[in-house]
C-alpha cells in the first residue's frame, strides 16, 4: 500500500481518532472499553502498546469507568474475575472502585480475592500509593474479615518470602488481625515468627495445625517411606514439598495424584523429566485425571491452556503419546457446547503480523493462536460455514476432511503475516455478491492497510456489503487485544463487537441472534 496515500485518505466523515499506524478509528462506549481493558489486557507490551502504555490506559478507563457507573465497574471485575477466569485486571480494579464506593467494595472482596496470592497484590498495589493514599481502616477491617477464613493449605502454599514482593507475614503485619480461636492464633504466629511458634505452638500442631506439623516433619526427615507418608496423610502442596526437599519417583507419584487440575497440566514436562511416566499405570492415572470433564470446567482452565500444554507436551515413546493426544481431545471437548448460528455464516480468524503479539511476556501463546482455536471451534459446531482467514486478502488453507480443532488452528496460525484489513474478508464476499447472514472476525482491531479488492475500510465496505447485497446480514468482531481502537463506531448497525478469550465468548454470537443478550447485558444481570 502506497505510505502517501494510506496516511493521507480521507477519513470517514464519523471517525474520531486515530490509531497506531495513523489512521482513521472509532472509540467504543466507555463501558465496551473497559470491559475490553477487563478481559483482554495482561499489562505487559503487546505488538503495538508498550507496557507503560497499557498501564495508562488502564488506570484511565478504570477511573472513568467508577466515576460514571461503580455498580456496572463492580459487576463487570465479578465477571472478569469469575466468567473470564482473569486475576490481575479485577484485583487492580478492586483498588481503583474502594476510592470510590467502600460499600460495593466489601460486597465484591471475597469474589475477586480468592488466594493470598491475590491478597498479596492487592496490599502491594494499595501500598504503592499509585492509586490511593494508603490502607485506611476500612480497607484493614475487609482484610482482616478475609485472613480470619485463611486454610492451612493456603498458608503453607503461600507463606513463604520472595525478595521485594509482599508477603503474607507482611499484610498480617500490617492489618494486624485478631485471632478468633486457637487455631486462627497458631496459624498466625505460625506465618509470622516461627521460632516463636515452635516454643508456643509445636506441641499443639498435630491436632491444631496437622498439615503444618507434617511440613515441619518433612523438613527434619530422610527417610523416603516418612516422606512419602507425610506429603500423602497432610496433602502438603507439591509447590512447598520440592522446595523443601527433592522427590525422587515415588515421591513424585504422590504428588501427582494430589495436585488440582491445573497443576498437572502445567507440570507433564516435570513429571516426565522426573521418570514418573515409566510406569504405564502413572500414564493411565494422568490420562484418567486428565479426561475428566467435570474437573476441567471446576479448574476453569482457559482452552488455550490446554492448546499450549500439548505444545510444550513432547513425548518420548508411544506410551507417553497418549497424553498428547488426550490433551487434543480435551480441547475438542472444552468447546462441545459451542453455539450452532443459524444462516449462512463465515469464521474470519485475522492472520496479519500483529497477530503475533503475546498475551503477556512469559507467555508463548500468541493471539493468532487464540483466533485459530476460536475459529477451529466455531467452524467444526457449524459445519457448512466458510473459514476465510485474513491479512489484507482471503489467505486460502486447506483442510483435510473432517479435521480436528488442533489442525485447524495450526493451519490458520502458519499463514500469519502481512498487512491488517479488517475490511478483506467482506470485499472477498462484496466482489462475489455472495449472500451470508453473519460475519464472525476474530481480530485485534488494528486496521491499517488498504484490502486486495480496493476496500480502504471494514466499515465502508461492510456499508456497501448492507446496501448492495444483504440488508441484514450481522457482523460479530471478538475482539482478543486490549488496543482501545475500533473499526466501526458505537452506534453502527448490524454490527456487534464482543472482547475475551474464555470459551464461553462465541456464545453470545447465538444469544444476540436471538435477541437473548449480549454481553453487556449479560455483566449488568449480575447480582452482587
């Protein structure tokens, strides 16, 4: 595209901005903006937003958005933190909405601090005086209501001490709680003065504290058959066992059987350096545990979770192959209750350059990789739909017959390159004057070059699309990027833009068709 001709084009007469190449963009409603922030935006730098950038942004929407609306601000870090399975967003939110409404604050802590890892960015984040002056009574009180539920578990996984970041010794320190029992007072002494614990508390634990009295066992002992026992009988967290001691294969066993759902995911490439897949019942534990559906959707494991876990998975024998491919089939699964859209319906997964942006820097999933999965899901629960992935043109893939959600998405992810126009898949289907009913583009947004047909933008073309070829057809854009630019403005018809990468996401393509709700809708129906 001619640089002249693509910084210098007219702007549409209704855009009222311009985004990070330059050129012409509309902004949502603040709400669509920060429910965006909310269920998109990692913090970290992206392809085109610098770490400082989204940071920016974000305290920005977020106060805006509890000045307008706090009960809607409130709803929506529920929905982020309980639907959307994201963590850090509603925690930052959580700090921005107690400046504001101390009432909605107390009402919503418990469902968006779940962990004393939660908690603990919560006071750093307070304490960093970035976004209120300090901690203040209220904010202790709330805390401290929180800490007197503490599990033993959650102490012994996140009692430790990491240089330069907040501590639960640290908040109980600063909120100073009081003890209801003694338990609760053991179990503080226990987090912050150990030596204090084990002349008060020690004698006590076993019966007081069991699982912290099996840690401390753990710690003194050398024996493999002790070792094994007290991990087993005081269900101590594999996290806090391998720090403590180094399991050998045995030990591993018993650790695995123990870890939650995510955890075992997360660590097949640990169990498998350690040799524990040597043992062909160890591989039938594994593919049991993970084949369990139920427990999946308890974990609220996000499908891409499972897509980067057979990624990184790599098996060393036929025996092992067999958790890859459970692995593919549980993300097959994740996505069985996928909407079925009524009409002619086309899946256009964006594969232009900027689709390699990352969700976060220590993640190796891209957004091209979330659009693929997406797309695989949505193509294989409607199977007369049309896949046309995009850059500035249709890019053609082909599909063997039949194909699973896994060689869909790798298909669409190795095309990734070139330009972004948003507008390519809709002049594919304007040059043909091919009648579809809904349009579903998976993209992060950032439109910026002119289309293989001439289209200089989605919105002019879609425009054209309604006018000349279809007056009704319906265009979903998921929106998987934290950019704050939009290809079409607010009130543009038939158009319809949905932000996140939880699966539930494409079901509200089905329920707006239906005139059921949207996701706002959806946020605003949320009881507090």
């Amino acid at each position: 595209m001619n640089v002249v001709r693509g910084l210098f084009a007219p702007a549409p007469a209704d855009a009222n901005g311009l985004n990070y190449h330059g050129l012409p963009t509309y902004q949502r409603s603040l709400a669509e903006r920060y429910v965006q922030m909310l269920l998109t935006n990692t913090l970290g730098s992206t392809f085109y937003a610098s770490k400082g950038t989204n940071y920016a942004l974000t305290l920005g929407l977020y106060k805006a958005m509890v000045a307008q609306n706090p009960l809607f601000a409130a709803q929506a870090l529920v929905y982020a933190r309980e639907q959307a399975t994201m963590r850090l967003q509603p925690i930052i939110g959580l700090v921005v909405l107690s400046t504001v409404d101390l009432a909605l604050f107390r009402q919503i802590f418990k469902r968006i601090i779940l962990t004393p890892g939660d908690l603990q960015d919560f006071v750093q984040i307070v304490r960093s005086r970035q976004i209120r002056p300090g901690m203040g009574r209220a904010i202790k009180q709330t805390i401290n209501a929180w800490l007197l539920n503490l599990s033993e578990y959650h102490a012994i996984k996140y009692g430790g001490t990491n240089a330069g970041s907040m501590s639960l010794r640290d908040v109980l320190r600063l909120t100073r709680p009081q003890p209801v029992d003694d338990r609760t007072n053991a179990l503080f002494s226990y987090l912050i003065d150990r030596e204090c614990w084990r002349e008060t508390w020690a004698e006590q634990a076993p019966t007081l504290l069991p699982q912290i009295a099996a840690l401390e066992q753990l710690k003194r002992t050398s024996d493999p058959n002790e070792q094994r026992a007290l991990v087993e009988t005081g269900r101590l967290p594999y996290e806090i066992v391998t720090g403590a001691i180094k399991p050998d294969r045995e030990l591993w066993h018993v650790l695995m059987t123990q870890m939650p759902y995510f955890a075992l995911l997360r660590h097949l490439a640990a169990l498998q350096r350690a040799g524990v897949f040597h043992d062909p019942a160890m591989i039938d534990y594994v593919v049991g545990r993970l084949s369990d559906l139920e427990a999946l959707r308890r974990a609220k494991i996000l499908p891409f979770r499972l897509h980067a876990a057979w990624m990184a998975f790599l098996p060393m024998n036929e025996q092992e192959g067999v958790i890859r491919q459970t692995l593919a089939q549980m993300l097959e699964l994740a996505f069985e209750n996928m909407p079925v859209i009524p009409g002619r319906v086309v899946i256009a997964p964006d594969v232009s350059g900027s689709m390699r942006g990352r969700l976060n820097p220590k993640s190796h999933v891209r957004y091209v990789d979330i659009a693929g999965i997406f797309a695989g899901s949505l193509y294989r629960s409607n199977p007369t739909a049309q896949l046309l992935p995009f850059d500035t043109k249709v890019v053609e893939i082909k599909l063997m017959q039949q194909p699973s959600l896994l060689h869909i998405t790798q298909q669409i992810s190795i095309k990734i390159g070139g330009g972004t126009a948003v507008s390519a898949p809709i002049s594919y289907l304007y040059a043909r004057r091919e009648v579809v009913d809904v349009v579903i583009a998976l993209t992060d947004n950032e439109e910026w070059a002119q289309d293989s047909h001439g289209g200089k933008s989605f919105v002019s073309v879609w425009r054209k699309y309604l006018a000349e070829v279809n007056p009704n057809a319906q265009a979903f854009l998921i929106t998987i990027a934290p950019y704050p630019h939009a290809v079409a403005p607010p009130a543009e018809p038939n158009v319809s833009f949905i932000f996140g990468w939880a699966e539930h996401v494409p079901a509200y393509i089905a329920q707006s068709l239906l005139g059921i709700a949207n996701q706002l809708s959806t946020i605003e129906q949320i009881t507090l």
